[in-house]
C-alpha cells in the first residue's frame, strides 16, 4: 500500500480549480487544516464567500480526487469561507470590521432597487455572511418596512449607533431617526453629513459585505459615498425599457468617474409568468439588461421575474427570499446574490489591483 503524505493530497487537489480566479484551489490558499493520519484524510476548502456557487462542486470534486488516490480509507471534506478584505482606496475612511461595501444603485427610481437591495442583502445573510445594509435612499427610506422592523429607535451605545436586525441583518435607515411622516428636506452638504454618520458613527460590528441601497439617479449622495469610503463595487439596476436603461448607462459612466468598478447590471421585472396559463409575457420588454451589458463589457448577474410574492414581501416586512422561498422570483434573487459574491470575490482577489488614489482639487 502506497503511503499518503499532505504533499500528494496537495498534488491531487491542484485538479480543481476556481472557475472565476482562473486558479488551483491548492495555489489560491484554499486548503486549510490538512491532516494526514494513516489512510485517513481531512482537510478544510475556504473559499472567498459563503454564497460560492459552485460550492457543491468543488467539495464533492475533493472528495471524488482525494477518495481515489492508493492508500485513501476516508475523507473528511469541510467547507468553509473567509470573505477577502477589499481594496483600499488611500483618501477614504474605512470601517472598522466591514470587508466590503456594495453600492445598489439605479439611474432612475421605481425599477425595484430597494427590493432588490433587501433581498440581496437577505439573501447572503442566509448562506452564512455577515451582512448590513445601510438605507441611504435618505428621500425614500423603504428599508425598515421592507424588513419589517418598525420604524423604532436605533439603541446609543457609547456615541454609536446600533444597527437594528432582521432576518440575521443589520439595519439602519434615516426612516428610523426621522418620524415616519416628516418630510426629508437635505441638501447637498447635508446628504454628505448624513452618509458620513451612517458610515462612521454606527457600530456595525463584523461584516462581510455591508449592502447600500443608493437613492435613485446621479447625484449628491453616489458622490459622498464614493468620495468617504472605499467602494468595493457597485451594482445596477434597470427594467428591460429603454427609458430605465439610457438612465443605467449614465450611472454607469459616473461611478467610472468616481473610480467605482461596476460588478454587473441586475434586471428587475423581466418578465411574468401567468399563474393559470403558465404563458410568459415580457411586459417591459426583453433582454435589454444583458444587451446594456454587452455595449459596456459589463456583468448581467441575473433577471428577477415579476410577481405578487415579490409585493407582498415588501409589504409586509418578509423578503421573498424567506417568505415565498421556492418561488421563480426567490430562486432569482439567490442566483443574483451568489453572482454579486462572485464578483466582490473577483475584485478583491485581483493581483494588479493597486492602492488608486484620487486627485485633490
């Protein structure tokens, strides 16, 4: 019988390889924990998100490999997952124990951005991510309700504020430090203000990824955002219309301007699927999100179908992503959320990524 050694495990283990990084898990720094005790082997894969989509794959391919070198008698396969920390941009602040801040914007509004950015959020909570989502739509704070929390109070300790959780996510929101029916009257320095406190005065603890959802269009809160923080990346979304994608197109070319990668465009309401026929109807049209993407060199990280289950989260303070889980527009939103991980993941492993850092005027 051939002896096992950590070295021929780690030869055989170079087979697989990360179809995103373009690299063997063993180069990457995937295998962790390696024990070699006779023919008993074990050994841990991180990976660089909980939401990896081919995490299945990838530890029923270690099995398979290890399983069938000469000598094996067991393997113990365990995965798990280290979110990279990412860029760093030289004049930003960062935040303590955030890894990865992702801007959910839309050149215009009523596309669904904040469902979008609620059930992104959700949905990473629900693979096993640390998860925030700062409400910084500051003129039409929908967050709170979307999540269901109420529109109480945040707690103060030791002059920071307490996100509130829902759905294994933090929160916070202007929705919860305004009264409900005030009206949001901010101008531009304001705006600043607002986003530097939701950035550096709230204690949002050990997060993986802390979602934004960004106010619909172009202006003064994107520019705070980008101009504060290191912005790991920002998604887009947009309706098959046109009228919603030459909105999406000048989004895009702003957050070029801000030195913001754009991680993919997300087309929301793509298309219905009639509950008694079963006949899909492309109400808004069809495919513009993934032809947006073709004109730019962009990601399409999925479309969303339209459907009631989608309203009455939101309403109701249940993502559908909890709420309805086995429904076409949940299943979207997981793929999305695993595209977006994707994405982050890629960014933040880039080699020739560099400290950028921006002109001062």
């Amino acid at each position: 019988m051939s002896q096992i050694s950590a070295e021929l495990v780690l030869e055989s283990l170079k087979q697989i390889i990360d179809p995103d990084l373009k690299k063997d898990i063993v180069t990457l720094g995937f295998i962790h924990n390696l024990e070699v005790t006779g023919g008993d082997v074990s050994f841990t894969i991180m990976l660089t998100t909980p939401a990896c989509p081919v995490k299945e794959q990838m530890e029923s391919d270690a099995q398979r490999i290890v399983s069938a070198l000469e000598g094996v008698t067991s393997v113990a396969v365990k995965m798990d997952a280290e979110v990279p920390q990412g860029r760093g941009l030289s004049n930003n602040l960062t935040i303590e124990g955030v890894k990865n801040i992702i801007a959910v914007s839309s050149g215009k509004g009523g596309v669904g951005k904040s469902t979008v950015a609620v059930n992104l959020a959700v949905a990473l909570a629900a693979d096993g991510a640390k998860v925030g989502i700062m409400d910084a739509d500051v003129y039409g704070p929908n967050v709170p309700m979307m999540l269901g929390t109420g529109y109480g109070q945040p707690d103060v300790v030791e002059n920071k504020l307490i996100p509130i959780k829902a759905h294994g996510v933090k929160m916070i929101s202007m929705a919860v430090l305004v009264p409900p029916d005030k009206p949001m009257i901010l101008r531009g320095p304001m705006l600043h203000g607002v986003v530097r406190q939701f950035l550096s005065d709230v204690n949002w603890g050990e997060l993986d990824y802390l979602i934004v959802d960004m106010p619909p269009g172009t202006g003064d809160v994107q520019l705070s955002l980008a101009q504060l923080v290191p912005v790991q990346g920002a998604v887009l979304v947009t309706t098959p219309q046109e009228v919603s994608l030459s909105d999406v197109r000048r989004a895009v070319k702003m957050f070029e301007q801000v030195n913001v990668p754009v991680l993919g465009v997300i087309e929301n309401m793509s298309y219905f699927i009639a509950p008694d026929t079963g006949n899909r109807y492309e109400i808004f049209g069809r495919g513009g999100g993934q032809s947006l993407c073709d004109e730019y060199g962009l990601n399409f990280l999925g479309e969303v179908p339209l459907g009631m289950e989608v309203r009455e989260g939101g309403d109701t303070g249940v993502p559908v992503v909890i709420g309805s889980p086995d429904s076409p527009q949940a299943a979207a939103f997981r793929h999305v959320a695993e595209e977006v991980a994707r994405q982050v993941s890629i960014e933040a492993m880039k080699p020739e990524l560099v400290i950028m850092t921006r002109a001062t005027p």
